[in-house]
C-alpha cells in the first residue's frame, strides 16, 4: 500500500469504502427482509388485538393503521369470558407434572449414560435421542388406543403422562453434554472422603449440574406449550384443554371468528414463550448438533 | 495386597449400590421403561392396529378375529384422497427443504457477521421456531383471511387486484381458497416454521470453522465468494446434513400447518398424511385406517435416522 503512489492510493481506498459501504447495506438490507418474513405474522397478531369490530370489519379502513383509538376490551373478552384462563392453568398444571417427571427421570439416566456406561453408553445416548425424532404423528393414533386403556381419555393427564416420551429423549441428550464436564475428581474425592456413589452424585453432581437441570425444566415447559397433536386427539372438553389447542378450537365457533381475541391469546402466550425459548437457545442447540459441532 | 490404592472402586466397596453393574442399569431404568412402554409399545401398536378392525368406539385388540390382513392398506390406497396426501407430503416437503437449505445459508451468513441491532434480528428470525406452532400458523391464517388480508387490501392499493387489473376483477385474492394459492400457502408457512432450525444449526457450524483457516484464506487473498465456495460450504457440509435431516423430519411429520391453515382443504388439495390420518383415524372414528395412512411415513423416517446414526457415528471419529 505505502509504495502506491499518493493519487492512486486514494482510489483504492475510495473504492474499498465503496465496497464496504455496499457490503453494509447488503447487510442490513437483508437482515431486515428476513426480521419481517419471520416476524410479520406476530406484528399482524399485535395490531390485531387492540382493534375495535367497527374497525377491523369495515373493508374501507387500512388494515395497517388504527382507524378507531385502540382498545384493550378485546383482552377483556378473553379474559373473563371465554374458556382462556382455564387453558393457561391446564397448560401449567400439566407442564408442572411433565417437569418433575423430566428432571427426575433425566437426571439419574445421563449420569449413568455418561459415567457409569463406557462406550456402550454413549451409543445408547445417541438411540434415545432418536426417539425424539419418532413424531407425534406416527404415534398419536395408537395412542388414544392406550390412553382409553388406561382411563385416561378426555383428560389432561393423559397429556402429562404422555408428554414426557419426547422430553426424556431430548433432555437426557442435554443432560449428557452437561454431565461429560462435571470433573470426575469431585465426585471421587467425595467418596474417598467416605460418602456412598450416591451420596457422592448427591453433594457433587447435582450442585454443579444445577445450570444443566434449569435448562431441562425450561425445555420441558416450552415443549409442552409447544405440543399439538396428541393434545388435539386427546381431549374434547373444553375444560381440559391446552392453549395450543384450546384457542384454535374454542375461540373459533363455527364460521365466527372472535379474530381480535383470538389473536390476543396467541400473541399473549407465543412472545413470553419465545422469549424463555430464547435466553437458553444456545443449549438447545448444542444438542441439536449431534457433537458435530464442538462448542 | 499391602496397602491397596484408594481407587473409588476399592473405597465403593462398602455400599452395595456403588457396584457400576448395579447403579448403572438402575438409573437408567425409568428413561427405558418410559420410553419402551411408551413409545415403543405404541409403535408396535401402530403396526397392529394398521392390520386391524380397531375403531375409536372399540379400540382392542381381543383376538385373531380382529386381524384383517392388508384390507386397510388396500382401501386406504384405492382412495383418491389418500393419494394426494400422499404426493402433497412428499411433494411439500421437498420444494419447502430447497428454499430452506438455501435461504438459511444465507441467513446463517448474515447472522455470523457483526452489525447493530444483531440480538434482535436474532430474536425476530427465530420467532417461527421458539413460538408454539399452532399459534404462530394462527397469525398466518388471519393474514391470509378471504376478506380481511392485509396482503389483499396492499394489492388493491397498488392497483394489483380490483376491476380491471392484473389479478383479475375481484377484491380478494381467496389464498386459501384456491388449489394453489393454498399449496402455496402451506409451503411457505413451512419454509418459515423451519427456516429458524436449520439457520442457528449451520450458524454453530460457521461459528466452529477454526479462525486460522479464515486468516489463511484471507493472506491468500481468496474473496468473498471464494471464501464461500472452496472453504465455507465444504468444511459446513456434516453440519448442514444434520439441518436438513432435521428440517425434513419436522415437515414431513408436520400436522399442525396444514390442519390450522387450511384444514387439508380446498377439496382435500393440501391434505397430508399427518392430516389424512388425523380425520380418518380420530375425527372419522377409524383408528386401523388412520394408523395405516400414518404408517406411511414409517420408511422415511427409518432412512433419516439412519442417515443421523451415520453422522453422529462420523463426528464421534473425529
């Protein structure tokens, strides 16, 4: 560079911004398109929701502005007169039950996996993750069958039973990748200092796995709000539904479609879940990776 | 046998559950019994109840006079429905995994470079994803209502749609309406749900490509698009398999896109075997039939995750 003469540096240097400021804007640009693609849906939802009927329904009016001053009457609606409440209180209950059976299975299962398996362990590991990927669709049909058999149709704790068959694949998989970094030697110094294996995996492992337990609670949860199918074929009453299906069936009567609260409770229920989703999203992927990626 | 090392074997002597033989299988014991019971035993079932006479009124198996042959795969096949379920799942599937492969590379490219406002566009572009689906297909449905679509009302405005116009003489476009506006629709709503994945999947794939290997490219000189086609996508390659077998399995087992958007309608022309199994199986009563059209997606399912076996198995060698 020093040796080019003063003019034609000065070119280059212009062309080089000129290459940089276009390769911003390219930047930019297209982070911006896909932000909408993907966001536009839950924008749509938002606007929706704080609209008046005379508004929404007067085919004059652009859809894109508030013709009418917003209203929270909607959300009210909602609220305090339609089945919502009763569909976000199944949701927890049944999210609650799907977390404790999670940690409690999970736990025990990926120690053992990692620890106390060898070799064999961790292709046993990689079977168990491939049951998260047998879908709800295969499944669902067999299962109202065993649902039935069980008594437990028409109710939401035939979810809570259910549920756990893809948390356990997915959070032992996490589990494992968090177990693999314990140090070995904690736990063994515990022993030496006279604890059993499992009071050694008690005052050791558990403490420092902590980060890697929250992780699984906040997975079960959202897979639980996340889950359809076997909700849909489940459960027929109002008063057990989830939300996922609860406001695509209840909200919806017939040809009548209460739009702006129906987008009320999805937005309402998708943002603060997409927020969760998000703050522990790395993890969820390092699992996704196969150890393909070494992180 | 004069002083004994202090191996935790030695030292765990003294607890009878200490034994590795003994603890290991015992913890693992409630993750199998799970998941043997059921997912195991109901995909046993699933095979069964496809060769049975099992409905929702009467859902056992009691004896051999339940056993029906292939009667159900042969009335289930001789349906018209069926069969463009079955083309509409494979062929959903296929066009929406082309644009998802690309579009996330590019997007995964845009996401490894630095710039203001990152987090958020990071948060936005994996809304489809993080959100529950049934409700993120819900906005879609709305967006693209017969009569209030925003779309709609942007194209009358911009004299695309009304009297005497390209798209003809109507005020709506009717997406969800029409046979391949509503195939169209469907397809994008799954482009969008599996786009999110399969980005942040190849985006900890960029992120892993040693930095002495870009700084080497970058002495050399390599460009922009020299950089992405001799170092980027080769070294990505391992990752971007696992992104696809993973997108393709969230798609083609898909239920909720298709029942939400267009309930597999018009006239059955985005039905897919997932929906198909669902309104035969649950809603029409007929659980063999339902089980046997579900067990369609068997075959490729067995072929992805051979496909992730041999992969896992791969990256476990290097």
């Amino acid at each position: 560079m020093a040796a080019l003469p003063p003019t034609q540096r000065f070119a280059s240097e212009e062309s080089g911004r000129g290459k940089h400021v276009l390769a911003r804007t390219v930047l930019y640009g297209t982070a911006v398109i896909f932000s909408l693609f993907a966001a536009i849906p839950f924008g749509w939802m938002v606007l929706t929701m704080f609209k008046t009927n005379n508004d929404l329904y007067n085919p004059r009016n652009n859809p894109f502005l508030y013709n009418d001053p917003p209203t929270l009457a909607n959300i009210d609606l909602l609220w305090n007169d339609t089945s919502f409440r009763t569909f976000i209180f199944n949701t927890f209950l049944i999210a609650i039950v799907v977390m404790a059976i999670t940690v409690i299975i999970v736990v025990p299962a990926a120690y053992s996996l990692v620890r106390l398996s060898g070799r064999w362990g961790s292709n046993l590991g990689i079977l168990i993750f491939l049951v998260y990927l047998v879908p709800p669709t295969l499944l669902f049909i067999p299962m109202t069958g065993v649902i039935a058999d069980l008594g437990l149709q028409n109710s939401k704790w035939s979810m809570a039973l259910v549920y756990p068959t893809f948390t356990i694949p997915f959070c032992t998989w996490l589990m494992m990748g968090f177990m693999r970094s314990v140090p070995w030697e904690i736990e063994e110094q515990a022993m030496i200092d006279g604890y059993s294996r499992i009071g050694a995996i008690w005052r050791t492992v558990i403490p420092i796995s902590i980060p890697g337990i929250l992780t699984v609670v906040i997975f079960s949860f959202t897979l639980t709000l996340h889950e359809f199918v076997y909700s849909l074929a489940f459960v027929q009453s109002s008063g057990e539904k989830t939300v996922s299906v609860g406001v695509f069936t209840e909200l919806i009567r017939g040809d009548v479609y209460f739009w702006q609260s129906l987008m009320a409770a999805a937005a309402l229920v998708a943002i603060p879940v997409a927020l969760l989703y998000n703050y522990f999203l790395d993890r969820f992927i390092a699992g996704f990776t196969l150890g393909a990626v070494k992180g | 046998m004069s002083a004994p090392a202090l191996t935790t074997r030695n030292v765990g002597k003294r607890y009878f559950f200490d034994s590795e033989r003994v603890l290991g299988p015992l913890m693992l014991f409630p993750a199998v019994i799970y998941i043997v019971a059921l997912v195991g035993f109901p995909l046993i079932l699933a095979v069964l109840y496809a060769f049975s006479d099992v409905t929702v009124g009467d859902p056992r198996i009691t004896g051999t006079e339940n056993f029906v042959g292939f009667e159900n795969f042969r009335d289930v096949f001789n349906d018209r429905v069926f069969q463009k379920a079955l083309r509409n799942t494979i062929v959903f599937t296929l066009v929406s995994q082309v644009f998802v492969i690309v579009l996330a590379n590019v997007l995964a490219l845009v996401l490894s470079a630095d710039f203001h406002g990152k987090r958020l566009v990071r948060f936005l572009v994996l809304l489809p994803w993080t959100t529950p689906i049934a409700l993120g297909v819900l906005g879609w449905f709305w967006m693209l209502d017969s009569v209030y679509s925003p779309i709609d009302y942007a194209m009358r405005q911009m004299g695309l749609l009304g009297p005497d116009s390209v798209f003809g003489p109507g005020r709506n476009m009717y997406w969800l309406g029409k046979t391949d506006l509503a195939q169209g629709a469907v397809v994008l709503v799954h482009i969008w749900r599996t786009l999110p994945l399969a980005t942040v999947i190849l985006l900890a794939g960029l992120t892993s490509i040693p930095q002495d290997v870009k700084d080497a490219a970058n002495v050399d000189g390599a460009g922009f698009w020299r950089q992405l086609f001799y170092i980027r996508l080769p070294l990505l390659l391992p990752i971007m398999a696992v992104a696809v077998l993973f997108s393709l399995v969230f798609t083609f087992t898909d239920l909720s896109v298709s029942l939400v958007l267009t309930r597999g309608g018009p006239v059955n022309d985005t039905q897919v075997l997932s929906t198909w199994a669902y309104f035969r199986g649950i809603q029409g009563g007929n659980l063999a039939q339902g089980a046997a059209i579900a067990l369609f997606m068997l075959p490729v399912l067995i072929a992805i995750a051979i496909g992730m076996l041999r992969l896992a198995r791969r990256s476990e060698n290097n």
